[in-house]
C-alpha cells in the first residue's frame, strides 16, 4: 500500500507532497514542528501536527515515527486544496520539545517559533556557540520598525521608531538638503539590517532567561513560557504598517 502523501506549511505557502519517511526528516532538521500545519488526501482542512500524533507532545521519547498520523485522520471523507494552508484551526500551543531537537536548540526553536531553520542558520546554531555577525536582514532593511513589532521586540522597535522621528524632525527644523536626507535614511536602514539578526538573537537569549529565571527545572512550563513570549505577532506588525503609511500620507499632504 502507498504511503500516505503530506503537504506541510512553510512561511506562506505550502510545500510537498512527502512520505512519512521524508515527514520525519523534515522534523529532525526543525523544518516540521509540532505547530507546523500538515494536509493529506482525505481532511478537510489544515491541522498542526501535534493535533494529529499525540506522541510529538512527549518531550522525553525520540522523534515519532509518525505512522500514528494517518489513522489519527482516518475515515474522513471530505478533501481539501492543498495550496491554502492557514485555512485550518490555531494551532496548539507548543508544550514540550519540538521534534528532533534538545538542549538549548529546543529553546531557540520555541522563542523563535515560525521560521526557525532561517534563524538557526543565521545564528550558526549548529557550530555550538550563537553567533550573527556578519550576517544581512532584508526585512529589517526595508521595513524595520514594522519587522521588529512583527518578532515582538517592542522596545527596540520603540526606540527605533524615536530615531527616525528624531532626524525626521532635525532634517525638517535644518532644512537639510533631500539628497542628504535620502542618505541618512540610507545609512540607518543598513545599520539595522546589518545588526538585526544579532539584536533579533539577543532579544531571544533575554526571553530564553526570563522563562527560566520562571520555570526553574520544570521543562515543559519552560517551553510553554517561551512559545508565550516568542514566535510572531502579525496582526501588531498589520497595525504599525497602517500607522506607517497613515503618516507618510500626511506627512506628504503637509508639505505638498
């Protein structure tokens, strides 16, 4: 008998089809967490893996074989388009180690939540000692504020959002000269992609600190305060990029 085929959710688009052969191996290297929505042949929507094996819950046994997960959705008559994968019930909150991983990997995968393997690479998580320096961040590039928000480093994105404004309101109150304008806005927007994955990785240590100043010994509480603080907010990131181009607009009404 075929083995049942899988689509999993990647960033924003779905990805697939593999065996549960491939599956595991997707889950040793961090890509398939426990949240990561899967989709089979069969189901009618979207659902996190942790929601279909039980056993991914079980932060003291080795990655699970996954064999369980087909009869978990087993005699569902309904399909479903593979091609929209955020059509499926939230999924639940991780509580205990994500797949394959251990020790402080484990931590990092669940502060940092969708997208990890990116920042896994980024930080050189595998050589042993994390470490961003000389690392690009497109995103922080182009949208800074609104990325910080998005990865919940609120205070950060605070105090940069005060930079701007201050050489905002400086060029305005110095009539500076637009192309010297558009070069500051240059440089600042380099700094923070030139240093965004370090202060991304320090913002995740601090986190990873916090929930253990709290949890103490007690794993689980420990990856459930950090799957809590981290991971992303996309609805606050929507809000700042609203306020953003609100205030360009004006911005560009009040000097027209």
């Amino acid at each position: 008998m075929q083995d049942a085929q899988w689509w999993y959710a990647n960033s924003k688009q779905s990805q697939g089809p593999v065996d549960l052969a491939g599956l595991r191996r997707l889950q040793q290297d961090g890509t398939v967490t426990a949240r990561t929505l899967l989709w089979c042949e069969g189901m009618p929507a979207w659902r996190p893996l942790a929601e279909l094996d039980p056993s991914v819950a079980s932060a003291s046994q080795e990655p699970p074989a996954l064999e369980a997960v087909p009869a978990a959705v087993a005699g569902i008559a309904a399909s479903a388009n593979p091609s929209d994968p955020y059509r499926a019930p939230a999924a639940a909150s991780v509580s205990a180690t994500p797949a394959g991983l251990e020790g402080d990997m484990a931590l990092y995968a669940a502060v940092v939540g969708g997208n990890f393997p990116v920042y896994r690479q980024r930080w050189r998580l595998d050589h042993g000692v994390a470490d961003a320096t000389g690392s690009w961040h497109w995103p922080a590039f182009l949208i800074g504020v609104i990325w910080m928000v998005y990865r919940r480093m609120y205070r950060l994105a605070a105090i940069w959002a005060g930079t701007l404004l201050f050489f905002s309101i400086a060029e305005v109150l110095l009539d500076v000269p637009e192309g010297v304008s558009a070069i500051m806005a240059l440089v600042l927007n380099v700094t923070a992609a030139v240093y965004a994955n370090r202060w991304y990785l320090a913002h995740c240590q601090r986190e990873i600190a916090r929930a253990r100043a709290l949890a103490g010994d007690d794993q689980a509480r420990l990856l459930s305060e950090l799957s809590a603080r981290g991971d992303t907010n996309a609805l606050g990131a929507a809000v700042v990029a609203i306020v953003v181009v609100v205030v360009m607009y004006l911005a560009q009404a009040a000097s027209a």
